[in-house]
C-alpha cells in the first residue's frame, strides 16, 4: 500500500471510535461544550501529525533530511497510532461528572462576585510585574527588535542556561491567565487587565512564542464562551470554528516568522518550500509525531528501551538552575531522547536553541514498547477528561469557585493546547507537577494582596437587585 492509503486509512479508522462517542456528546451538552472538549482537539492534532503530514511528505516531500521512509515500518507505526486512540477514548469515557450531562442552568440576573474584582485585580498587577522582568531580560539580550528570527535565536540561547527566564514567563502567564478567568466571575477585563494582556500578547509575539499565544488566545475564547453561556446568549459553531481556525492561523505565522532574520543555521532541517505551500507544510511539520514515531522505533527496537528514565529527568532537571547546579547534563529528557534517535538534529555545538521532540507515541515507545504507547494513551484520556469535567464547574456555579479556576487553568495550559502533551510526555509530566505547585502558591498570594487592595480601593458593586453599592 502506499503512504497515502495507509494515511487515508488511518484517518477512518481512528475517527470511529472518536465519531462514536463524540455524537452522544454532543447530543447531551450542544456542540459548544463538545468544541472545548480535550476530544476534538486531540482527534483534529492526531489527523494533522498522522495523516496530513505523511500525505503532505508523500506529495510534497516533507522528511527531515536524516530520517528515510521504509514502508512495513511506516505501517507499523500507523497501527499502534491508530489503536492508541481506542485505548484514548476509553480511558476519556470512563471519566464521569455529575455536572457533566446537565442542562445549562436556567437564566438567573447575572451578579458580579465581589472576591473576584479585587483578585483580578491583584492577578493583573503580579502578571504584569513578571512581565515587566521578563521584557526587561529580552531586551538585556537584544531580544526585542522587529526581526523576529533574530529575537528568537537570542531567546533559545537565554534558555539553554538555568531556565529563569522560563520561570518569570510562566509566572507571567500563571497570573495573567488566572486574571482572563475570573472574568467568569467580574465580568469585566478591566483598563488593568486589557494593558496587560496587550503586553503579554506583543512581548510573545516579538519572540515567536507560540504555545504561550495560543494558551491566551484559548482562554480568551473559553471565557467569551463561558459568559454567554451564562447568560444564556447563544454562540453559534461557526463563530467557535473560526475562533479555533484564527488560533491556529496565528501559530502558523508565528512558525514562519521564526525564520524571518532566523541565522543560517536554523534552517538546516527544513527543506526549501514553495511559499504558497509554506504555511501548511509549517503547520504540518509541527506536528511531526508520525515521522519521529517511525525513527524511535527503529531505534529502540535496535537499543532496547528506557523504562521510563527520561520523564524522571524531565521532571527533576528542567528547573534545576545550572548557577547552582554546574553539573546539570546538557542532554536530558526530552533532549536525549531526541539526539539518541535523530542525532543529525542536534547542533554540533550540543547546545539546543531549537528542539525535535520525537511526541507522546514516540517517548512512550522509547520507554516502555508497542504497550507503553497504549498504557500512556489511556492515562492521558482519562487526565484530560478529568480536567476539563473538573473545570465545567466554571459555569455551574454561580459563586466563585477557587479550585475551578485551578483546574481550568491546568486543562487550558495543558489541554487546550494539545502540543504539549502531543510532543512529550515528560514535558507534560513536568508541567502538571509544576503547575499544580505553583498554581496553589499563585492563588495564595492573589488572595491575600487581593485583601489589601479591597481595603485600599473599595470596589463598587451590584446587590442583588441591580442596585450599586460600595464595599468598604
């Protein structure tokens, strides 16, 4: 069979059991909540990483230049791909909400929280302070010009050190996400809130820095759907579909624009293309899981497997600050396991400014064999599901809901944007174990500066009449 059959058969049967549970879904809880759903994201990722882009290679010839296309291998990989997604959906359909299946509630006068105002505000001013270190780094760093592949060259290289930068960003984000969401609660975004997110989104911009972009741009599209969900103003699918398609627009042309200016060395892996080719071909080498699927297997097959050693260094290397941990490797993790199964990916100088991880099928086989990629699936089904059923508490309830907010902010980091559990599992692993910690640390600090600033600015607010009144 050739590339493309195999890929068209792929898509069929992998969209069944996808298909199957999707039509009860949406038969219970409308096409909107579907649309949010960890399920269409991963099965619209899935079709681009394993049938789009083997299509496009076919046509068009996408291969890294150090990987070879072997045909029974190509098939092998395509099997356990498509397989794994059962073993997904089942493990997202064992996970159950009381809310889950009910009816949106009925339409009640909607009543500004009063703990939300003052911790939105308090998000908003810590999410700016982070920003404010971190603009100040990149412009340390040359970072911040208009030639937006040399900003992005300079930014890989302050990372390749201790990862603070990576810190302060994260931070920014944590805060300035936790501000979007309270809007579920005020709202309102607010001049503080709309300065700073415009700041966030063009500091990341100058950077190419895609993932924490869309994360923004996600849940600003989440909470626009929260809030006339709660109004009972109806949002039509083809306003959801064309926010989701703009979202993914937007990475597309971060991903281009990384190679504007970008030294000459940044484009060794990629193969010249025709420009009106280009932003699918980009889009398509992204999610490059199939290829690099194919090449860990070869190499593991040969080298036998790692039983989960390079998710332990994941979680324990990655912030692990090198001022004070010298010895800390070069090569771990996600890295490592990339250089030991596409070698020629690696710069000569050792030094990653910009990584090939081989994605979730690839690090589970490379771990733990044709059944790891099963197991992982599985797990990774039912984790999604539990976020996301954990964080539709957003629009059931009516009070502010502290741990909703933690939830939702979790999925929409690490769900919503599905190249981060798509293109390593250890860097997922990473981020729910850093995430959890440091999102229970945020709210602390926005709950007790929360209380200063309600003592200091006495916010005005509507009882339950629609009256106004202010809190002092």
């Amino acid at each position: 069979m050739s590339q493309v059959t195999i890929s068209l058969l792929t898509l069929l049967f992998s969209s069944l059991p996808i298909l199957w549970y999707s039509r009860k879904t949406i038969r219970e809880t409308g096409f909107g909540m579907w649309v949010f759903s960890p399920l269409p994201i991963f099965w619209f990722s899935f079709i681009v990483a394993f049938v789009i882009r083997p299509i496009l290679d076919s046509e068009i010839g996408l291969r890294y230049p150090s990987t070879q296309y072997e045909p029974g291998n190509f098939l092998y990989a395509q099997t356990l791909a498509t397989v794994s997604v059962y073993l997904f959906v089942l493990g997202y359909s064992l996970v159950r909400s009381r809310k889950e299946g009910l009816p949106t509630p009925p339409p009640v006068l909607f009543v500004r929280s009063e703990a939300a105002i003052p911790a939105q505000r308090a998000a908003f001013l810590l999410s700016l302070a982070f920003q404010a270190i971190f603009c100040a780094i990149l412009a340390e760093n040359d970072a911040l010009t208009l030639s937006l592949g040399e900003n992005r060259a300079h930014y890989s290289m302050i990372q390749v050190g201790g990862g603070q930068i990576t810190l302060v960003i994260g931070l920014a984000s944590i805060f300035l996400y936790m501000g979007m969401m309270m809007t579920r609660w005020s709202d309102r975004l607010g001049k503080l809130g709309a300065l700073a997110v415009g700041l966030y989104f063009v500091s990341n911009v100058l950077v190419t820095n895609r993932s924490f972009i869309a994360t923004e741009l996600l849940i600003g599209l989440f909470v626009y759907f929260v809030l006339q969900n709660r109004k009972r103003r109806k949002v039509s699918p083809l306003k959801l579909v064309l926010g989701f398609g703009g979202i993914a627009a937007v990475g597309v042309a971060l991903s281009l624009a990384r190679y504007i200016g970008a030294p000459p060395q940044e484009d060794q892996s990629r193969l010249p293309l025709n420009p009106y080719v280009a932003p699918i071909a980009y889009l398509a080498v992204t999610f490059d899981m199939s290829e690099l699927f194919q090449e860990t297997i070869k190499k593991s097959d040969a080298t036998g497997y790692e039983w989960g050693w390079s998710w332990v260094e994941d979680v324990f290397y990655t912030y692990l600050p090198r001022a004070f941990f010298p010895d800390k490797p070069i090569k771990y993790g996600v890295f490592r396991v990339q250089d030991a199964v596409v070698p020629e990916l690696t710069p000569e100088s050792g030094l990653f400014t910009s990584s090939y991880p081989v994605g979730a099928w690839g690090e589970s086989y490379f771990n733990f064999g044709p059944l790891g990629v099963m197991a992982i699936l599985f797990a990774l089904g039912a984790w999604l599901k539990y976020l996301y059923v954990r964080s539709l508490e957003m629009i059931y309830d009516s009070e502010v809901n502290w741990p909703s907010i933690l939830f939702m902010i979790l999925y929409a980091i690490l769900g919503l944007n599905p190249l981060l559990y798509m293109r390593s599992i250890g860097q997922f692993l990473f981020g729910v174990l850093y995430l959890a910690f440091v999102l229970w640390g945020s709210l602390r600090i926005i709950l007790t500066m929360a209380s200063l600033i309600d003592a200091l600015l006495p916010t005005q607010r509507q009882n339950g009449n629609g009256a106004v009144s202010t809190h002092e």
